[in-house]
C-alpha cells in the first residue's frame, strides 16, 4: 500500500487543536480564511472556552460555523460559539438540522452511552436559533465571499455527515467519514445506531474522485489520499472478521477478542491512549457492525 504522508495544509487553512479530555493531537476545528472565514466543526461544550480563546488570540470572527455532522464531539459546541458570532450562519446536513435547534434527543441518545460521563466528557449543547440554521444537502455551497465549500453528502459513520471540499486549496473536511486517523494510526469509527457498510465505502469512493491534495480528519489533522485506500481496507477487514461471528451468534466478547490483532494501539502514552479510546474506543465501533448486521442480516 502506498505509504500515507501529513501534507502541509495550505495557506489559508488552519488546524485548531480543540484540546479534547484535555489532550492534544486528538480532535480538532478548522479555520477557513476568507472574505468571510469559516469554522469546520466545533468541538464539543467543553472545549468553548478554548476554541473562544484560540480564536481571539488569532483574530478571527467566523461568519460560518460548519459542522460535518452533529455528533457532540463535532458539533455540541455550535450553539455556544453561534452565541459567541452572532453575525455568523450554522451550516449542517437536512438529517440533523431538526437536533441542532432543539438538542435534546441527540443528549439523550448520548447519556445511555455515556451515563454520568457526557457531562465531563462533552457537556450539554446549547440550542441554535432556527433562523440562524442552513440545512445543506449534496451538491449545496456555502459561499465564503472569495472561496467556497461545495457539499458532498457522505453517510455511513451517521446519516447526517457531508464532506466539505474547498475547490481552491484543494482541501476535503471528511469529519469521520474515514474513520480516525490519530498519530500513525487509522481505525474504524463505526459506532451504532447508524453506521452503514456500504454507504460508508461508498462514501469514501466519492470522496477518492475529488482528488484533494489533503484529507482532513477531525480526529486528526491532514492526511494523503492512501489514507481514504487504508480506511476502505480496515472496513472490509472488520467485515471480513466480524460478520461469520454475528451469524455465527457470537457473543460481544467473542467479537471484539477476535479483532484484537486487527486494532492497532493508539500511540503516546497510557494517558493519551486512555482518552484515544474514549474517543473512538474498538468496543463502540464493534457495536456498530453488530448492530448493522441485525438491521441488514439477521432482520431480514
């Protein structure tokens, strides 16, 4: 496979490290500078008082906030910094628009998984005004003055995430629709209820044919295009290990003790890696393909 190289981002592209569980390197925003700039996710709540900080330090007011889908630990945080811009317009897919102005099911669905822990870990969204909301959809483009993002729809890890492409620069925001990309090593993100096999390797061929000089995980920073070719690859690896053992009526256990050579250990040390697998742990995702199985396989 051809090696996967960190590109230099482009001038007017920048990474700010959000500093998630209070790690670097581990989850990130993008700064879109233009005639109007553009925030690419925003972390989650508890991560505001950085993002506010990091962007007064570099004097930027964002006029969008763009989220590649409303998962907290990308957009939980989308009504405190709209509050903090009021100038500014909240771009998301039609699918998660509705949960954006009123969060509350998406912060129900996020406590069963997370208990007691969510309120440390992501804290609670704030409501975005419905007027101040843009449902964006494939082929939609959000006009930044002299650049723009062009919208590409891009389900599979949720229904509602899209991949941003900024045609100048080059530059493809695919938020998690390839899964992780943390130091020198990729993963899955395939958690349920929602992830979908197939239009996630879909997804990621769609995203091949843009030809971007820099793939740009949130979870972390600017890769080469191999990575897109190494994520289709572990996908269908898991496939491959995972579906005998659901039909097979395997337990979780048995499951996940089966891809244990297949998750390669995320880099730095038992702190960080603590809070990588917080982040995007192999049991969540594992979940994930079980829970796609049952409502493609098993139900049918």
């Amino acid at each position: 496979m051809i090696p996967v190289i960190r590109p230099p981002l482009p001038e007017g592209i920048e990474v700010l490290d959000v500093e998630l569980f209070g790690a670097s390197d581990l989850s990130c925003s993008y700064i879109v500078h233009a005639a109007e700039p553009a925030l690419v996710e925003t972390g989650p709540a508890t991560v505001f008082d950085r993002v506010k900080a990091e962007l007064e330090r570099r004097r930027v007011e964002p006029k969008h906030i763009v989220l590649t889908h409303i998962h907290l630990d990308h957009g939980g945080g989308a009504g405190h910094v709209s509050e903090l811009f009021p100038d500014a317009t909240v771009w998301v897919h039609d699918v998660g628009a509705r949960h954006v102005v009123d969060p509350s099911r998406l912060v129900s669905s996020a406590r069963r998984l997370f208990g007691d822990a969510l309120d440390v870990m992501y804290g609670e969204p704030e409501p975005v005004p419905e007027e101040r909301l843009r449902a964006v959809d494939e082929g939609d483009v959000i006009p930044l003055g002299d650049r723009e993002l062009r919208v590409l729809y891009t389900p599979g890890h949720a229904r509602h995430e899209v991949t941003l492409y900024e045609p100048d620069a080059r530059v493809a925001f695919i938020g998690d629709s390839a899964g992780v990309f943390i130091g020198d090593v990729q993963k899955p993100a395939t958690p349920p209820p929602e992830f979908d096999l197939e239009a996630a390797l879909d997804s990621i061929n769609r995203i091949k044919e843009l030809k971007a000089d820099a793939i740009c995980f949130t979870h972390f920073g600017p890769a080469s295009e191999p990575a897109l070719d190494r994520a289709a690859q572990d996908l269908r690896t898991w496939d491959s290990i995972l579906r005998p053992l659901a039909l097979g009526g395997a337990s979780d256990e048995e499951c996940l003790a089966a891809l244990d050579h297949h998750v390669p250990s995320f880099p730095g040390d038992d702190g960080y890696r603590e809070k990588a697998r917080a982040l995007s742990g192999a049991r969540n995702s594992m979940l994930g393909y079980l829970r796609y199985y049952r409502k493609t396989l098993l139900e049918s």
